[in-house]
C-alpha cells in the first residue's frame, strides 16, 4: 500500500508509495504554449472545500461484483493504486498496481462473519488495467500490462490521459505515468523510488507501444528525497500538469511533500518538453521546490490527487498525523503551484472492518457530473503480521472504495 500503512507484503511492497520527480540543471524550454513567465491562476478563483460526502455504493458494488465473479482465473480480483481515463471510444480503463488474480470461492452458507476467499497461492501481479463500459466491468488486459524494467524492480502505473499522439496529430494515444520501484530493506519494504516513466498505449486495441524514462533518481543518494512525478494530472490553456511527491521519512507521517511539473498536450512522452516548478519560475532542468508540505502539520501521503473546480484547485490527501490512516483532507488553491490553503473539511470514508486502513484518495471526474465528485480510496490490512492471510480470507479487503463528494465555498 503506502508509506502511509504498513506494508503488508515484503515480498510484493503491495501497495503504492508517494512520488514526483529530480532534475538538475537550469535551462528553459522554448516552442511552448505562451507563457508570461508568472504562476498559473484564475481571475474566478475562490476557496473551496468538500461541503458534503456520501458512499457511492454503486460504484463499490461493481467492483465487488466483478472480482468475486469465479468465471475466469486470469482476472482482476482486488488492487489498489486505482486510477482511470476515459478513452474516445467511451471506455473508462481503471489502472491499478499490485494486483490478485485468480479466482474467488464464496462461502457455501453465508453466515456471521464468512466471506468471499481467494487460495494463498492466487497469482499477484504489479500491475493491470480493467476495462468497463456504461458502469459495467468487462475485462482484465493481460497482466501485468507493464512489465517489470529489470530483476528486483517493478511499474506501478499511476496518472494516465488521451492525447495527440504528436502536437497538432489526429491520431490518439494514451499516455500512462509509471513509478519505477525497486526492492529495499527496512524501512524501503514498499519499494525505493527509481524513475518515472511514461508509456504510450495504441488505441484502441491498447497495446504497449512504448516506455520512455522521463526522470532517473538512482543518482539521487537519499531515498527520501528522490522524487516521481504522476500521482495526479489536469490540464489546462495547452498544458497538462502533473503533480507528485517525495517518499519524506517512510515511516513517519506526515511525510512527504508536493511538486508540480508541466508538459505542453501531446508530449508527455518528452522528456525533453518537461518543465518543473522550482520556485521562481518554470525551468526544464531544475530540482524543483515543493508546492505543499511542512513535515509537521501540512503535506502529503503517499499519493493524492488534484480536480478543478470552478478555477479553484482543489487537492486531496490523506490527513496529517494518525489520521492519516482513515480520514481524508484538502486543501485549495488558486495556481499549480499555490500557495495551497488548509488543510480543511476532513472527513473519514468507511473502512471495512477494524484493523484495515485507507490510503490513495483519487478523484475521477469523468464519473462525476451535476455538481458531484467521485472520489476512490484503497483499502488494506494495518498491520504487517498475517497481512497475507488476512487478504486472501476476507477479499473485500483488498478493493478501492468510492464516495461521493460535492464542494462548496471554504469559510
């Protein structure tokens, strides 16, 4: 899972880390949409904050339904990481990292406390993506979607979106964010950040044309201050911005701060085209300077996620401190880079049962509409002994959930 919870599996680093990226250097990009130099806000902006949320058990419903359906033995039955894009054709593509396959048995008899199992032995992946279609889950890819780069490093798919295939071009790719991971000891059990890469999936067959290394952090001593970028993307006025994180201390919270990062639409997969925000200014080599994060009372888990509302961006993050492990913050802003106002309007979403944890909140506005939100969180097993057991006994425990949020003016 993350760095917010303790990690359930040594051997798999289940779950996701926090992320951004490094650069180093100072040389500014030219050929890009017209910039005046300054930070990116809106004239309209205003505070705002979640002023409402119920469960979306529709959504969490189909989910349940889809992995415990013993059909097949080669598709999704739980993961986390859970992110989505719609593509043309009307299709929404959930990405997820750690992943079981496998089938699911339902108890014979349902009562008290007996629920849906998978075997301990059931395949888990690092990743995958599942296709749904008017609501409705269709299908799992083969997985892993993303292969592993090298022995003892794993992808964790992360932001993804549609875009020209080139600036100006007809013909549309999706565009996928990777974090790079590679096995570490205590406390880097969920992996050390390595690279963030970008992957581009043909349409609309979604093939895996392509795997461009857009940031390398091996040089980068300190674990925690390498940065990958991806955690959330939006775009706005010809750019597509993407945000991400440092790891801070793995096993504190808070600890981690936010970036930001811009690319011109249609070239996420240039490394070249890929300015960071480092304070001053937008600049293509730079280490960039976080946009959020205090190490105390401000920051960001492990990953978070960012929507425009009415010119006003709003983000959304685990909360500071042991909160962390159940209740969902914000804050809003007025650019990509801030200054970001808050935390405010926490509010803790349903966990299964006791001794399990949420992390991950991700928005996903192309399920929203009239107002509304949705909004996805991971779910998984506190505590690090039986973790493994406890996710293959029970395995709700191991699926995002989703509410509904409406926002409204922060007073």
């Amino acid at each position: 899972m993350s760095d917010d919870v303790v990690r359930v599996r040594q051997r798999t680093g289940t779950g996701i880390g926090l992320v951004l990226a490094l650069i180093l250097g100072a040389v500014l990009v030219s050929g890009l949409p017209e910039d005046d130099g300054r930070p990116d806000g809106d004239g309209d902006c205003a505070p705002r904050t979640v002023a409402s949320w119920t469960a979306d058990d529709g959504l969490t419903g189909e989910f349940a339904r889809y992995g415990d359906d013993a059909a097949r033995a080669d598709d999704w039955t739980g993961g986390d990481g859970t992110h989505s894009v719609r593509l043309p054709d009307g299709r929404l593509l959930w990405l997820f990292s750690d992943t079981y396959l496998g089938r699911v048995h339902r108890p014979p008899n349902p009562v008290g406390e007996a629920y849906a199992w998978r075997d301990t032995t059931a395949p888990l992946v690092r990743n995958s993506g599942v296709l749904m279609r008017d609501g409705r889950l269709e299908g799992t890819l083969p997985a892993p979607l993303f292969p592993d780069p090298a022995p003892d490093q794993w992808r964790w798919p992360v932001a993804a979106r549609v875009e020209p295939r080139s600036p100006g071009s007809d013909d549309q790719v999706v565009r996928v964010l990777l974090w790079v991971r590679t096995a570490g000891q205590d406390p880097w059990v969920y992996g050390v950040p390595t690279a963030t890469e970008v992957a581009t999936l043909s349409l609309p067959d979604l093939r895996v044309e392509s795997i461009v290394k857009v940031l390398g952090q091996e040089q980068v001593a300190d674990f925690s201050r390498r940065v990958l970028f991806g955690t959330t993307l939006l775009e706005k006025d010809g750019w597509t911005y993407v945000f991400g994180g440092d790891d801070g201390r793995p096993a504190a919270r808070p600890a981690s701060h936010a970036y930001v990062a811009r690319v011109p639409e249609g070239r996420l997969a240039d490394p070249s085209a890929w300015e960071y925000w480092n304070g001053p200014a937008w600049q293509s080599r730079a280490r960039p300077r976080p946009v959020l994060g205090d190490g105390r009372r401000t920051g960001v888990g492990s990953a978070f996620s960012v929507v425009r509302d009415d010119g006003t961006y709003v983000l959304f993050t685990m909360a500071a401190g042991a909160k962390g492990l159940t209740t969902v913050a914000s804050y809003w802003a007025c650019s990509p880079t801030g200054p970001w106002h808050g935390p405010s309007a926490e509010f803790a979403p349903a966990l299964p049962q006791q001794g399990t944890a949420a992390y991950n909140p991700q928005t996903h506005p192309e399920l929203g509409g009239d107002g509304r939100l949705v909004l996805s969180y991971d779910v998984n097993w506190l505590e690090s002994a039986g973790a493994a057991v406890m996710l293959s006994r029970n395995v709700s425990l191991y699926r995002p959930r989703f509410v509904t949020i409406r926002l409204g003016a922060d007073r």
